[in-house]
C-alpha cells in the first residue's frame, strides 16, 4: 500500500465576536475569541483538520484598577 503525501495545506484565521469576558486559567478573551483551522489534504483525497489559537497578537487588556 502506498503511503499518502500532502498535496495542499490550507490556514483559515476565524474570529468569533464575544458578548462577555471568556475567563479561563490563562486570563480572559475580550471581545472575540480567535482560532485558526488548518486542513491537510493528501493525494488520496484524505482531509485532516486541526485547530490551534490564535491568529495575530493578544488583544489589549483593560486595566483593573
């Protein structure tokens, strides 16, 4: 049996708008949450999809004073 090789990797960056603070462990997402899909495609025509955070810089915190 042949073993596949990638033929195409594509990266779409989405961003999710928030009408509250998402707090987790880390701090908090204000006012989108932001990830990238990548998907990898073989020449068998098999796709596979990931997802990772991010897709630019960190958004400006408000102060808490």
């Amino acid at each position: 049996m042949k073993r596949p090789k990638i033929v195409d990797i594509r990266a779409t960056t989405v961003a999710v708008p928030l009408e509250a603070p998402i707090r987790h462990s880390n701090g908090a997402h204000w006012g989108k949450f932001v990830r990238t899909i990548v998907e990898v495609e073989t020449d068998t025509g098999l796709i596979g999809l990931g997802e990772m955070g991010g897709g630019g810089k960190a958004p400006k915190l408000p102060s808490v004073d």
